[in-house]
C-alpha cells in the first residue's frame, strides 16, 4: 500500500518506478483574454453564466468599445467593461473526466493482436490536450508524454486516455448590488493534480461501447493473410502526423442541476506507431482514422 513516502514499482498512485511518463502546463489562458479577441466567445461567456436578458443585451452593446480599441488595449479595455459586475463563488465540485484519446481494437481471432506506441523527438513529445474553460474558467493545454505501449488481444476494444480532473464552481453575478445572473465556472482543476493525470490508462470497452463507430471521416486497408499459414507481424503509421489538431466533445456532466459538455482539443505532432500481428488463414479488413481502429474478418 502506498504510504506517500517509499512508492513501489507501479505503485497505484502514479508515482512509483519506474516513472511512466510527464504532464506540463503547455499554457492557460484567461477567459478575458479570450473573450477580448472574439465577440463570439463573450457572448458564450455572458450565456454560460445565465445573465438576465437585460444585462446580456447591455453588454453586447458595449462590447463595441472592445472591437474600437487598438490591439493592445483590447484585454484592458474588457477588464473594465466586466468590472460592472461582481462574481462570488457559491459552491465548487470536483469531477473526474477520461478524455479519450484513441480506440485501440483488435481482429476477433484467437492469437490477434495490436499494440500502440507513441513516437517522440526531444523538441515535440506526447499529446498535447487542451480543455476550454466555460463561464469565467481559463482555457489549460497540458503535455502528457507517456512511454509505455497498450495492447488489445483477440478482438478487445480499449479506449487510450487521460485522466482530468474539472472545477465546477457555482458563480452569482451582481451588479450594483442586485443578482443578474447564476451560473457556472468550467476549468481543469490544476497541474497540482499530477498524481491523476500521471494515471494515463487504456480501459476495457464493452461491446456496444466498442461498436458506436469511429469519429470523423475513415480509411480502409485491406490485409488479406489467407494464403499464410503462420502470424504476420505488421507495421502501421498512417494516423496522425505534423501539427494535426482534433476538436472533440466530451461526456456530458450533470453539475448543480444544470448539463454541461466540456470540450477538448487533441494534437500529437508526430505519427502514431501501430504494430499488429495477423494470425493467418484470414482476410482483414481494418477502419481507421485518428481516433481509432475497428477490425472485421472474413
């Protein structure tokens, strides 16, 4: 049992040796700072936190000085516009999110198998995910490196991901003293976390999980092995590449009775490394994009 001092070898908590991989704050960006480069996203904010119609409508009419106003002065010049209204947090809660990187699948056939590893350079390694913060929550980009490969054997469908955890918070707006607006504040809860996200895991999916399909649009390659009679071993690097960006929705949460769909951005800089080995006497059939593989036999 870990005792938070002497961790052993795969230790549950994450920390023990031999050490896994590393998570690093990439960057965070403050809501302000975001919301000052686009109308757009104000907007969101204004509807995120539940602003009575009249102070929604108030603000949008003077968003105008922030779209007025040079480059520079543009975060300034919203700081002060927000300014008209004080957040107080009511409430927070802490809940644990899987965002999913890729769907590892093998052929159903005894003695099949796929392996994923993650290639790495000294400049660029490991996924780089991002969570966009909702209500007055920052937008955070972590790098997670993780250097042991995850395995799939005869048909099992596993889901890559890493572990998040989200600070929900309760946020009551005022102005002048009278409550415009409740709503919520959306962010990760920190890299002071570590321990969870050093967990990155490869869960088992059950059939009708593994079956909703593949996200996005999908290739298809044929391996047809009848005419061998022992395993081959085969190479793949077909999936993802140079500055290749993914936008994703993620499990929908229910927080102080109100649905909230975070929304992440994945980005590996390299190409994934596959290797599957094909018992034969078979005809594969693999599907494939960047979120993932699915198998048929024939």
């Amino acid at each position: 049992m870990c005792n938070g001092a002497n961790h052993s070898s795969g230790c549950e908590c994450g920390f023990g040796p031999p050490y896994p991989g590393t998570i690093a704050k990439v960057s965070s960006v403050d809501w302000v700072e975001e919301a000052a480069r686009s109308k757009e996203a104000f907007k969101r904010t204004l509807k995120e936190l539940n602003l009575d119609e009249t102070t929604i409508r108030n603000f949008n009419r003077d968003y105008a000085t922030v779209e007025t106003s040079s480059e520079p002065s543009k975060i300034e010049t919203l700081r002060r516009l927000v300014r008209r209204l004080e957040f107080k947090e009511e409430d927070t809660r802490i809940i644990p999110i899987k965002v999913p990187l890729f769907k590892l699948h093998s052929p159903s056939v005894q003695g099949a198998k796929a392996i994923y590893r993650e290639t790495h350079t000294r400049k660029q390694r490991g996924w780089f995910v991002t969570i966009f913060g909702q209500g007055t929550g920052p937008t955070n980009t972590y790098q997670v490196v993780y250097d042991p490969p995850f395995e799939s054997i005869n048909g099992e469908c596993r889901q890559v991901y890493v572990p998040l955890n989200l600070q929900v918070k309760s946020i009551a707006a005022y102005q002048s003293g009278d409550l415009v607006g409740r709503g919520v504040s959306l962010a990760v809860q920190g890299i002071e976390d570590e321990q969870v996200l050093r967990k990155r895991g490869c869960d088992l999916l059950d059939q009708e999980r593994c079956s909703d399909g593949l996200i996005g649009v999908v290739k298809t390659i044929n391996y047809n092995q009848r005419s061998q009679s022992k395993p081959q071993t085969k190479s793949f690097d077909h999936l993802w590449g140079n500055h290749i960006v993914d936008s994703i929705e993620l499990e929908t949460i229910r927080v102080f009775n109100t649905p909230i769909t975070p929304l992440a951005q994945l980005e590996h800089y390299h190409k994934l490394e596959l290797e599957f080995k094909l018992p034969g006497r078979k005809n594969y059939i693999l599907r494939y994009n960047n979120s993932g593989l699915q198998w048929a036999v024939s």
